[in-house]
C-alpha cells in the first residue's frame, strides 16, 4: 500500500464486522429489503410534497426535510453493508471511507435537528394556533433547517480533517461500515483522547434535542388538558405522528447509554447490531408513519395506485 502517513501506509481499509455471520447474503437481502422500502417511502413523500403545491408549507416541508435525511443516513451504512454481504467485498478505500464516516454521523445529526425543528411546529400549531401562521412562516423554517445544516456539515468537516490526519497503522475496522469510532480506533493513538470532543457533542445536540422535545411536550399536554374532548382528539393525532419519530430516533441511543452505563458488556456482534437498527428502523418507521398518518399525503399515495390498478386493468 503507499504510503500517506508518517506511521503505516494506509490506502484501504478491511470490514470486519460480519465476519461472524453464518448466513451473510441472507442478512444482506434483509438490509437490502429495508434500504428499498426506506428509499421507496423517503422518495414517494418527497416526490408528493414537491408536485403539490398546496403542500408547500412549513410542516411538509418539514416532512420532505426529515425524508432527506433518512435518505441520506440510510444510504451512507447501506451501501458499505450490502457490499460486503451480497457481494462479498469487504475493502473499502480511504477517502470512500472518509466520506461514508462524514455522511453517517452528519445524517445522525441532522436527525436530531429534525425532530427537533418539527417538535418546535407542534408546539406552535397547538399553544399558538391563531398565531401559528405568523409565527412558522416557510422562510423562518427555510432559515432554522439551513442553519442546522450548515451546523452539521460545519462540524462533520472538522472531525473529517481530525480524522485525515491521524496516522493510522491498522488497516482494519471492527465495525460493520465506516464511521468515526471505527477510523480513530484504527489509527496508532489513544482513542481516548479522540472521543472526548465527539461526546460532548452528541450529548449537546441528541440530549439538547430530547429535552427540547420532553419541554415543547409538557406544554403541549398543559394545554390540552384545558381543551375540550374533541380539542383533545385532534392534539393527539397531531402529535402521534411525531413522538413514534421521536421513540424510534432515541429509544436505541438510550438503550444503548443505559446498558453501557449499568455494567451490562454488549459483545461486539451485538453492538454492530444495535447500530444497524438505530440506523435503519428510524428511516424505516419515519416514511411509513407520514405516509399513513399524513391525510393528504396518504391521499395522493391511494390515487396513485388507484390509477396504477387501473392501467393495468386495461
């Protein structure tokens, strides 16, 4: 290999992470199932949004939004993981890697953000309502989701060049695609010392975020609780929605926190497998859940294979 640092050459690194898998290309189809119904899903809700445009508002472009996202997110694991198991190649080249890593973590964040930026609409559209319109205009969440944006690639860039200078010396990564843990742990250095920044981070930004969340929620049940019964049903069916996002997105983070946290050892197989749900259930769940749960989302959806159905009939 060339060299590209003052310790060991590094130009491709080895995934290891399945490696003990006995049926690997049926794990393979499995992932690449949920990869098609992710990007189906994610696709269709963006495609409707966009054509509609009396869906050009706020909280759909929210919705199209957090579609992007899962897209994003969902894409950067897949493709490293259904290369190694359907096709059996397990290298991947530096930069490739590097861009995976940078991707990854970047749609974790922007997850985050997400959910964050449409806990912030609920709060509004349910202790604001009369004032809902002036105060959720399309250009001052046009300027929010940007500026989280730019706040996540911004530090994604940073921790791309940390990671671009370390040097490296093993040429392996432990985990099931590229991502930062896996890259400092692959470099000749203390991965101690690398960690620290990163969590603090994502404790900002994924405990920021929750209690945002858990705060925007307390008020949105006071005031339902002073609504009437009806007031109450529709409060529910607008909120629904969004706190299985919500459980789906940090439910196997704090799993994973607690369980580390109590003693419990997770062998590594069993983190590589908590790290692909937490990566794809939520950009699973989230497509599926506006599709049925969105009226004029499912809508469209239901003329469209309506007309389908009957194309084909002829």
């Amino acid at each position: 290999m060339a060299t590209r640092n003052n310790t060991v050459g590094i130009t491709e690194f080895i995934i290891t992470g399945f490696n003990d898998l006995e049926h690997p290309k049926a794990v393979g189809i499995v992932i690449l199932i949920i990869y098609s119904l992710i990007l189906l899903g994610s696709t269709t809700n963006i495609c409707i949004i966009v054509s509609d445009k009396r869906l050009h508002t706020p909280m759909y472009f929210l919705i199209c939004n957090l579609a992007i996202v899962d897209i994003m997110y969902s894409s950067s694991a897949s493709v490293t993981m259904l290369t190694i198991l359907l096709v059996g190649v397990k290298t991947v080249s530096y930069k490739p890697c590097a861009a995976q890593m940078f991707l990854y973590h970047m749609g974790g964040l922007m997850e985050a953000f997400a959910i964050g930026l449409m806990a912030f609409d609920r709060l509004v559209a349910i202790s604001n309502p009369l004032r809902y319109h002036s105060i959720i205009t399309t250009n001052r969440i046009l300027l929010l989701t940007i500026t989280t944006w730019i706040i996540s690639s911004s530090f994604m860039g940073f921790i791309t060049g940390i990671v671009g200078g370390l040097p490296y010396c093993r040429p392996v990564i432990k985990y099931t695609f590229c991502d930062y843990p896996g890259l400092v742990r692959a470099a000749c250095v203390n991965p101690d010392d690398y960690f620290v920044l990163t969590t603090i981070v994502a404790f900002f930004v994924s405990f920021g975020n929750f209690g945002f969340i858990v705060l925007s929620y307390l008020r949105i049940i006071w005031v339902v609780v002073k609504m009437s019964s009806d007031g109450r049903k529709q409060a529910f069916s607008t909120c629904f929605s969004h706190l299985i996002v919500v459980a789906c997105y940090f439910v196997p983070r704090f799993v994973s926190i607690i369980l580390t946290r109590v003693g419990l050892v997770l062998a590594l197989s069993e983190r590589n497998g908590l790290a692909i749900a937490a990566t794809l259930g939520p950009s699973l769940v989230n497509p599926l859940i506006y599709c049925l749960r969105t009226k004029e989302i499912r809508i469209r959806v239901l003329r469209i294979f309506k007309s389908s159905v009957g194309v084909s009939d002829k």
